[in-house]
C-alpha cells in the first residue's frame, strides 16, 4: 500500500486511513444508524492486518463509543504493530443529545485526557481541532493543542474543516501538521483555494467521504434512502433525497462504467480520484464491518491515467450543471 508524508515534517500515513465515524452508532445527532461492536472492533483489525497504518476518530462519535470500540480493537494488537492514531476535540455532546462548540483550554484538557482513556493509550498521534466553532476561541484552542506537544502527551496537531483565513490566523502559535476537509467528487470547494495553500504551506490534507457517506459506493439506491432509519443522520441529508438523489444515482450509473473499464469498483474509483491530488496526503475511507474495507483499500494502488481524469471531468461538469437546473 502506498505511503505519503503528512506535510514537511508529519509521520509516513498509508494513502488510505481507516474512519471511524460511523462505529459510533445510532445514539447522537449524526450516528449512522445501530452498530454491532463486534463487527466495528473486526473493521478495525481488519484495517490493520491489511496494511492500514493510520486510524481516523473523534470524542463526539457516539459520544465516545466509536474511540472505545478503537480502544478495544488496539488492545488485541501487539504494540510494534499498533496504527498511528488520529482522533478530534472541541464538540460536547450535552445531555439532551445537542452538541456544543467548546473551544477553551481547561475543556480541551478534559477531553483529551478522556480520549486517552477511552483509547487506552498514553499519547495521540495526531490531535485535531474538530470544528473552528467558537471562531472567536480558535487561538485559545489552537494553543491548547500547542501546550500538549510540548508536555509530550500528543506528537502532530492538526485541524479539520478550518478555511484558509483561519488556518493563517493559527499558525504563528504552532505549525500545522495536517488539515481534515470533506473531499469527494460531490464535495470540491478546497480545490480553489485550500489545497494551493496547503501544498504551499506544506500542511497535510487527510480527505473525508470520500465515497459521500456512501452515496459513491456503486452499492447505494432510492430504495436504500428510502429504508434509512431516523437514527441515521443520512435521512436528514438533502444529498439522499429528491431530486438530488436521482442526479447523484445517475452520476454513480456513468462511474459504473468507467470503473468497469479499469476493472475496479465505483468505490475504489472516487477514493482513487480524490488522491490523485499530490497535496492529498490520505483518504479517510469509512467501514463498519471488515467486508467494507477488504472492498475499497486496494484504492491505494489504484492509479488514473489522463484520459480517465478527462472523462470524469467531462461526467463532473455535466452533474454539476444537473445540480444548478434543480438549485
């Protein structure tokens, strides 16, 4: 599996990292319906017997379940062989389930050492900035991540979904290591403006969705949308309903065909286009049971010559006009 370097100085991640999101079940505002532990915590060795050497998490995901089932599935492993691990703070879930941008130090210290915990490590490979929510409070938080680097309790920090201005804004406190965006083919805003100035910068960008949350598997239908449970925040998602749906399927029905061409899944294709990006460090690819990521990592080796990129740009442009017929 192919390795990238996470900016100028971040640790060797595999193109693929393995996300979590989804393990965190059904019982919070953005679950993705009930999950089995035992299947969650199978993904997760799975991932690492196939070559995954980076995992993807958060303190919100469930409320802490999906750090926990992570925190099982790393106890079964031998230390020498353990993933490195990323995981976020900054979104407290309060106890009527709505979650509240926390951004100040002594919270971040509360987090963080419940992650530990939860993890059942002693240090964090890499601790994000989840959301920059309080906006007013992203130097305070930024600081904080600053701080544990330098008691050795986390070795990178980085920060997901913060646009360029607020990156510039965080930088003379400390470098960052690695940005965490939504990059898929239905989701190209940091194309313009993030991903030069990463590059420049020499940030890491670990893309997430790549496969829109499953909309990108080749796998999803109407029929699937429409038999999503009310604990699976995709039945909220406008992008799993009329009419965006159908342009979505359709769009999906033309992949088929340039994946079967390359003798690949729709899947693996829409991982493998978003790292065709040089500024693109890893995909972020999501799987709760271990069938899902035997059927999406050979993505990594997966390469897209220029006349496939010309052809997806071609099918591209034509959805985004269908999206603008329908705005």
């Amino acid at each position: 599996m192919q390795r990238r370097r996470l900016g100028n100085h971040g640790p060797e991640l595999t193109t693929i990292g393995l996300g979590t999101w989804a393990i965190g079940g059904g019982n919070w505002r953005f679950g993705w319906g009930d999950q089995d532990a035992d299947e969650a915590i199978n993904a997760v060795l799975r991932a690492v017997d196939l070559g995954i050497n980076w995992i993807d998490t958060a303190a919100v995901y469930g409320d802490g379940e999906s750090e926990k089932l992570v925190g099982q599935a790393l106890a079964r492993i031998p230390a020498n062989q353990r993933p490195l691990i990323a995981t976020k703070c900054t979104r407290i879930v309060q106890a009527d389930g709505s979650i509240t941008p926390v951004m100040d130090r002594r919270s971040i210290f509360t987090e963080f050492e419940r992650s530990l915990r939860h993890l059942q490590v002693e240090t964090i490979d890499l601790y994000q900035l989840h959301w920059p929510q309080p906006e007013e409070d992203i130097e305070e938080g930024w600081g904080a991540l600053a701080e544990l680097v330098q008691q050795g309790k986390v070795r990178h920090i980085g920060v997901c979904n913060f646009n360029v201005a607020q990156m510039k804004r965080i930088q003379p406190i400390h470098p960052i290591a690695s940005l965490q965006p939504p990059y898929s083919m239905l989701v190209r805003d940091i194309e313009q403006e993030i991903l030069p100035f990463c590059e420049s910068e020499g940030i890491g960008v670990v893309g997430y969705s790549p496969m829109y949350k499953g909309l990108l598997t080749g796998s999803f239908d109407s029929q699937r949308a429409d038999q999503l449970p009310e604990n699976d925040h995709r039945s909220r998602d406008p992008r799993f309903q009329p009419p965006q749906l159908g342009i979505h399927l359709s769009l999906v029905g033309k992949l088929k065909e340039v994946a079967a061409a390359l003798d690949c899944t729709v899947a693996q294709l829409a991982i493998a286009w978003t790292l065709r990006m040089p500024a693109v460090t890893s995909a972020i690819v999501g799987a709760r049971r271990p069938q899902q990521i035997e059927s999406t990592v050979a993505a990594s080796d997966l390469s897209l010559d220029a006349d496939t990129l010309r052809q997806l740009d071609a099918l591209l442009a034509e959805h985004a006009r269908a999206l603008q017929e329908v705005a």
